[in-house]
C-alpha cells in the first residue's frame, strides 16, 4: 500500500505566518502550506470547492484558514490523476468525534470514484491528511498517493495513526 507518514509543519505556526486562521476540528489546508514563503504562493485543489459543498451537505464544519478578505485561486491540472485537498485534523476533533473523520474520509473517497466514473484513463489519486496532537507539537501527514481501489486502505491507516497520536 503507498501509504506515507512524515513529519509535518507546526499549522498554527504556518497560519500565523502566513496570513491565515488557525483552524479548528476539520480544515482544508491549501497547495504549498508547508513550504510557501508568501500568502501569493498558496492554492486550492480544483475540487475543493465541490468538496467543501460535499461536506456542508453532509453536516461536517470545516473550519477555515481563509479569512472573508482572503480568497485563494484554485488550481486544475489536466494529467490522469486526481489531487485531492488536503485535510487537517486536530486530535481534539478525533477524540470528541471519531465519526465525523470516517464521514469526511468516505465524501474524498466517493468523490474520486465518481470522478473516474466510465472513464478508461489510469485512475491514480493523490490524497493527504494532516492531523496534530496539539499546537505545540509537529504534526504528521498520511498521504496515500496510488490507484483508486487502494483508497479503501487509506481510511484505516489514517484512524490507526490518529489513535497512535491521540494516547498519552
């Protein structure tokens, strides 16, 4: 299974010096938040607008980074595979309510299979999600970056890894 776990930027940290809100419980963090220099540098997935909708319908808040002055553009690359946004997750979201991570995991994995829904084209997707076990601390990125029918496995690897982090 391509499923990576690496350490990851301090997200209150990169929001205060970027511009941005720290987010709270479930977030989508833009392209480049861990390495950009500058506000201008950082962009949206293409189906972040679509996933925010799908997540709202479902009854998941997402908190986020972007202040109403603030509108980041949206990128959309025409190759085979699908990126999808990145989720962040507080362990405190975790630990209050483990289901609304499974409800926010299944709206990426059903979005991507409907995006490659009769398509004949290789259908490898790029998907990561970001939690942090409190402020103060280094969070971790799972990302899985592979073919559709591994996605299933992404779901456990992240619940486990959270479950890790989220014990004293």
């Amino acid at each position: 299974m391509p499923v990576t776990v690496e350490d990851f930027c301090i997200v209150a940290d990169r929001c205060k010096s970027l511009g941005l809100l720290h987010p709270r419980g479930l977030a989508i963090l833009p392209r480049k938040f861990d390495s950009a220099t500058q506000l201008a540098e950082l962009v949206h997935e293409d189906s972040t607008a679509t996933i925010r909708k799908l997540l709202r319908e479902r009854g998941v808040q997402e908190s986020s980074v972007e202040n109403a002055a603030q509108k980041l553009p949206r990128i959309q690359e025409n190759a085979g595979d699908l990126i999808l946004p990145t989720f962040f997750i507080t362990a405190s979201l975790f630990s209050e309510n483990p289901a609304l991570i499974t409800v926010a995991l299944n709206i990426l994995s059903n979005y991507a299979t409907d995006f490659f829904k009769g398509s004949s084209r290789t259908r490898n997707v790029d998907v990561s999600v970001v939690f942090e076990r409190d402020e103060n601390k280094v969070s971790k990125r799972i990302r899985y970056k592979g073919d559709l029918s591994g996605m299933k496995d992404l779901q456990d690897a992240i619940l486990r890894a959270l479950e890790d982090e989220a014990r004293p």
